[in-house]
C-alpha cells in the first residue's frame, strides 16, 4: 500500500492539484466512495480510532475527504 500522508505542491497550481484529485477520486471510486467495493477499510477498531482521532485534530488542513464512519471503519479518500 502507497498513501501519502500529505501533498506539497507550489500555491500556484494548488487549485488545478484540487480538481484533478477530486475527479481522480470520483473517477476511481464513484460520487459515493462509501459505498464502493473497491475502496479498502481499515484493518480494525484501534487503527480507525487512532486515525478518526488525527483527521479529527487536523480538520483545517483537509481539502478533499477525511469523512469517516466508524461502523464500516471507512475513511473516506
């Protein structure tokens, strides 16, 4: 598994970055990723919690996802 914990990118491209990252992950997991077999769950309750906690702690620097839904131990991409 590959996923970046962040993204650095130059302010002037920042909003172009944005929308290709938002169609890239519409186009990979459809408008309601949730809900998409192809999107992988956390592996149990301590790691989604630990993680719930961090999107939770750092909501201001989320620009795209982040959601979560502790029954299903998603996050959304």
């Amino acid at each position: 598994c590959v996923a970046p914990d962040y993204v650095l990118i130059d302010e002037t491209i920042k909003a172009d970055f944005i929308e290709a990252l938002t169609t890239t992950i519409r186009e990979f997991y459809g408008t309601h990723p949730i809900d998409s077999e192809d999107l992988g769950r956390i592996v149990n309750d301590r790691h989604f919690n630990r993680l719930a906690q961090l999107l939770t702690a750092h909501q201001s620097n989320i620009i795209v996802g982040g959601k979560t839904a502790a029954e299903q131990r998603y996050i959304a991409p």
